[in-house]
C-alpha cells in the first residue's frame, strides 16, 4: 500500500510536470496551428539560459530567472519572425520539417557549448518546502513546481479571459479569417503566442533542470513525450494538457513500478497509438469537421 | 532512322503518352546511358577504396530515400518512421541469414517484405488521421520498433547486435567495397527504375491524386485507406531493402542507428533533394551522405591543429546543427530542393541567350 501511495504521489508530480512542459505547447497550437517539435529544445534552452545566468554571470536566483524568461521571451519572438513567419500558409510538411530543423539545430549548438553532460544546479529551494507526511515523501522540488505551474495557469486564465491581447490570441485560434476581417493583427498574435510559449517552456525547462538535472537529451525527450500527453489531453487544450499529464505520469510509474523500469518510456508511445485509432482528438480537444 | 527528338519551342504534347514519357528528348536517354556507362566502367576502378565507401554509403541512402520520396513526396503523408523500418529491414535481413540460413539474394527480398508488412501495421491509422496527427502516429511507431528492437532479446540479441554471414551470389562471395558497389548500384537502378515506373501507372496517379486533393480524389472514386496503405507498404519495402543491403554491408548490425535522427536525416533528404522527384532523392542523399563526410573531415583537422582540444567533442553536435541550418534554409529559401536547382540551372542553359 505504501509503495502504491508512492508510485501515486510520484505519478502525479511527474505528470505534472508533463502538463506543465506540454502547456507552451498547446499555446503555439492553438494560435497558430503548428505543431512545434522543437519544443523539448526550448525547454533545454531555458534551462541552459539559467544555468548560464546562475553559475557565469552569477546572478541572485530571483534576478537569473526573470532574466532567463525575458530571453525565452525575445526568443520565441525571434524565431517566430525569422522562420516561421514566411511559412505563413505553406504546406504542412514545410511547416512541420521546419521544427524539426529548429530542433537539430538547437540541440547541435547547446551540445556545442556545454556538452552533452550531466549539470546541475547548485541548490537554492528552501526545504521548508518539502512534505513528510507519514511515509509519503515529496522534495521541495515538486511543491515549487506544483506551485510555480498554478500560478501560471492562473497568471494564463486571467490572461485570455480579461486582457485584449488575450482575447485577440483566442479569436484567432477560433477563426482566423473571422479576426483577420474584425481588425485582429494577426501577425502580431502569432509572434505574442510564440513568445508566451517560449516563456513558460522556459520556465518548465528550468523546473525539469532543477529535478533531473540538466541535460540536453533528456530534456528533448521530454520534448517528444509532449506528444502523447497532448493527444491523450487535446491538442488545443490547455486544461486537457495538464490533465493528460497526469494521466500518463501515472501510467509512466505504475508500468515503471509494477511491470518493468525499461517498458515505462514506451508505454505512454503505445497509448498514443491507440487513442489515435479510437478518439484521436483527445479528451477535450475540438474535432475538425471537414467540409467540402 | 528514327528521328531525333528535341526540345521543342511549346507544348505540342497531343496524347497522354507523351506527357509520361520519361525522357523528352533522345539527349536525355543518351547521357543516361553515359551516366550507367561512367558509373559502372569508370568510376569504381578510378576512384579510392575510401571514396568507394562513401559511394556505396550514398548508394544505400538513395534507395532508402527513394522509398520515403514516394511516402512523402508523392503520397502526402509524412512519416517519421522511416529509420525504424530501415532498422526492421536490416534485423530481418540478419535473423534470416544467421538463424535460417536463407541464401543472400532471397533476404533482401524477404526483408523488403516483413518491412512493408510492419510499416503498413503502422500505418493503419492513415485510416482515420491524415496530417500532423498521422505524423504523431508514425513518431510513436518509431519509438516503439526502437523498443522492441532493443528489447527483444531472443530475437535481436539486444544491445549485442548480430553479424552477419558474407554474403554469396551464385557461389561467388562479395567482400571488397568494389563487388559491394556493384550489388548496391544495380540494385538502385532497378529500384528507380521500379519507382520511376510506378508513377506513371495508376497507382502513382492515385497516390498523387491524394496528395493534391484526398477528399477530390475520394470522390473520384480513389478508395483512400487501401492506397495509403500500400504507400506506406511500398515506402517501406524499398527502406528494408536498403536496410538489408546495409546490414550486410556493415558485417554487424546492433540497433544503435536507427532512430529517430535517422528518420529525421531520411527527411532531410527528400527535402533538401525535392519533394515529388525520384532524381532528388538522390541528390538529397548525395548532399547529406557527403555533408556527413566533409564534416567529419573538418572535425579532425580542426583535432589536428589544435582549435578544438576538447576531448568530449566530436562529431555528433556539429552534424546535429548543419542538418538543422541546411534543413531550415531550404524550406525557407528553395523549398523544392535541389531538383528544382537543378531544372533551372539546366533551363537557363538552354534559353541562353535568349531567356524569354
């Protein structure tokens, strides 16, 4: 009973952190509908941004990561100027292969610069933070996260229910061409919503670097893994990706823990595939209806 | 005497023959055969045992690419699994040479199958996904083959891979890189050949017909899911076929190679090449077998003089970021690839100086 607490306990951070990484994800869908694979690189990006504020500039941890999310910012502005912007209307597979590009050759420069080793940080939380309850044991780690992330998600409802630039990035989503001809700088919601994703990629890379360590692999397999929490969750759903993170990190713990360590990375693989074939627009995502 | 066929100076096309005639013009089949001539007469006995190497490297990558050209390029659905069914194809071609003892030339067949068959189970859910969904599906197949690949111990001997037997055509054994070129080089002539071919029938038109339109090409009475599938079969059997030549070519395999980089690097190909042109799979895999080797040149004298003195570099992170670059300048600058370089090129040649 106590080892299945456990597994539960680590289930659901550990999916957390999926719906976390996932939700910059689901914002660059939603907007602009492009399925970005480089996005375990900016998760990576964020990460080593940070590393490089704390450990070479030596900046105090609270000024290091608004700095590292103010470039994750400029960032996803850049890249969404200089590639993606010109893509604008271009096949799927361009569009597609492009991130696909992003993501080599992001990955090549941060293996360029700092190697493709193990780094952490040097530890900063205060262990207040982490809960003994019984025999039930969560580090600081997790309870920052868990707080970090609800306080985005919070940050992010307010943000497109009440602000302007909110509510022009959820009528593009709805229909493009419908905000286009109501006046909505569609461009510009492009750029914003590469720039938010960045933003919280970012912010997810630095929580994912503060628990596994940081390491350029890892963290774009995490990338890859967005997909079946996206899929599982839908992929225009912000909520759905938070919930379909958990759901798989608790199948990732539960097959790690019951079945076999080495089945655990695949499982959430072959799960994908079968709600592909079944209900391949997730829990709550919004069917395309095709008409002719 | 037959007479010779030019450009001529409009469409004067009156039947449908000619508009699926391969070569237009009688100059176009000549340097073909000058082409074969060069490469089977000349080339291999010109030319150093490295750079037969690198040839025969090219020679496996085209075929491979060839078959993720018809997938991608003429079919419209993008698969990111090719490097796996590649791996199938080389396991299967090495399980059924070491434990069946099946003659060399029935493997690569035989492998080219069991491939088609396993990368039609993955593309199954064409069925009811189309787009970036069905791209998701074939990156989970991807990771699941690499799984089993691994993982699959009686079978693929995990981590310590197979080695092959030498292979043996009609009692004459192959093992110089030259008898390797020759086997690689006939076999990428028929299989373009075959696929050059199977454009022009009315599966090529069907699989076109899709990409363009699928929902037009439905009404037209196309029954979408059979022909999607059997471009993901047909895609797949030319990835075991290559998969298989490799493996022997490699003496032993284990399943280190086939992931997703790889697919990732077939991609490259058939952009950088051209979507939709047999000739640009091969200039695609030209292009990145030989960027592969420029780099791994560049690495070494930059060892050599001392610029890098890291001892944890080496190769893996500058290809990673060339492939990146030369991926993204393409689409951005010359999304069609180098066939389409190539066709102005050559049509340049011909108006000058007269471009009109």
């Amino acid at each position: 009973m106590n080892f299945f607490l456990q597994l539960l306990i680590n289930g659901i951070s550990i999916g957390f952190l999926y719906g976390l990484s996932a939700m910059g994800f689901v914002m660059i869908f939603k907007s602009s509908s492009v399925l970005n694979f480089a996005h375990g690189e900016l998760l990576a990006l964020g990460a080593f941004f940070f590393l490089a504020m704390v450990t070479w500039v030596k900046l105090p941890i609270a000024a290091a990561f608004i700095v590292t999310l103010a470039c994750c910012f400029i960032l996803g502005f850049i890249i969404e100027r200089f590639f993606l912007r010109p893509l604008i209307g271009e096949p799927l597979i361009y569009v597609i292969m492009l991130t696909v590009g992003l993501a080599s050759m992001f990955k090549g420069l941060m293996l360029l610069v700092w190697g493709g080793n193990l780094q952490t940080y040097p530890a900063f939380l205060p262990e207040v933070l982490g809960i003994q309850w019984d025999v039930i044991n969560i580090p600081p780690v997790y309870t920052a996260a868990l707080i970090i992330g609800i306080m985005f998600l919070i940050l992010f409802g307010l943000f497109f229910k009440y602000s302007s630039q909110g509510i022009f990035m959820r009528s593009v989503a709805d229909n493009q061409r419908a905000a286009l001809s109501l006046g909505v700088h569609v461009q510009k919601v492009f750029a914003l919503s590469w720039a938010i994703a960045a933003l919280v990629a970012g912010m997810s890379g630095i929580v994912l670097g503060i628990i596994n360590g940081i390491n350029v692999h890892d963290l774009s397999a995490i990338g890859l893994k967005v997909f079946p929490v996206v899929i599982l969750g839908g992929l225009d759903s912000i909520g759905g990706a938070i919930i379909g993170g958990i759901i798989i990190g608790l199948l990732e713990t539960f097959t790690g823990g019951y079945i076999s360590p080495s089945l655990s990375d695949v499982v959430p693989y072959i799960v994908l595939v079968f709600i592909l074939m079944v209900k391949p627009y997730g829990l709550f995502g919004l069917a395309e209806i095709e008409r002719v | 005497m037959k007479k010779l066929n030019f450009h001529p100076c409009g469409n004067y096309k009156e039947r449908y023959e000619q508009e699926i005639t391969i070569f237009e013009t009688d100059f176009g089949r000549l340097w073909s055969w000058i082409g074969i001539f060069f490469l089977f007469v000349i080339l291999p006995f010109i030319s150093s045992p490295y750079f037969l190497h690198v040839l025969n490297m090219v020679g496996i990558a085209s075929i491979a690419a060839i078959g993720l050209n018809i997938l991608i390029g003429y079919t419209g659905q993008i698969s990111l699994g090719h490097g796996a069914f590649i791996g199938v194809g080389a396991y299967a071609a090495a399980i059924l040479a070491t434990s069946v003892n099946m003659p060399f030339l029935l493997t690569l067949p035989m492998a080219g199958l069991i491939s088609a068959m396993v990368g039609m189970i993955f593309g199954i859910p064409s069925g009811r996904l189309k787009g970036l969904y069905l791209t998701i599906a074939t990156l989970a197949g991807q990771i699941i083959i690499e799984y089993v690949l691994v993982h699959w111990e009686s079978l693929t001997k995990g981590t310590m891979g197979i080695t092959l037997p030498r292979p043996s055509i009609l009692g004459m054994e192959l093992e110089s890189d030259r008898s390797f070129f020759f086997l690689i080089f006939c076999c990428l002539i028929v299989m373009i050949w075959l696929a050059v071919n199977l454009m022009r029938t009315k599966y090529g038109r069907a699989f076109i017909a899709i990409r363009d339109n699928d929902r037009a090409a439905e009404g037209m009475g196309i029954p979408l899911f059979r022909y999607k599938l059997l471009s993901f079969g047909i895609s797949s059997f030319y990835a075991g076929f290559a998969g298989a030549i490799w493996a022997y070519y490699m003496v032993s395999i284990t399943s280190e190679p086939f992931t997703l980089g790889l697919s990732v690097e077939y991609i490259a190909m058939v952009i950088i090449g051209g979507l939709g042109s047999v000739s640009g799979s091969i200039y695609g895999a030209v292009f990145i077998t030989f960027l592969n080797e420029i780099l791994r040149w560049l690495t070494g004298i930059m060892m050599n003089i001392g610029v890098i003195t890291e001892s944890g570099l080496n190769v893996a992170p500058l290809r990673e970021f060339f492939f990146g670059t030369s991926i993204v300048l393409f689409i951005l600058f010359e999304p069609r690839g180098l066939a389409e370089v190539w066709r102005i090129i050559r049509s340049n040649f011909r108006l000058w100086p007269f471009a009109y």
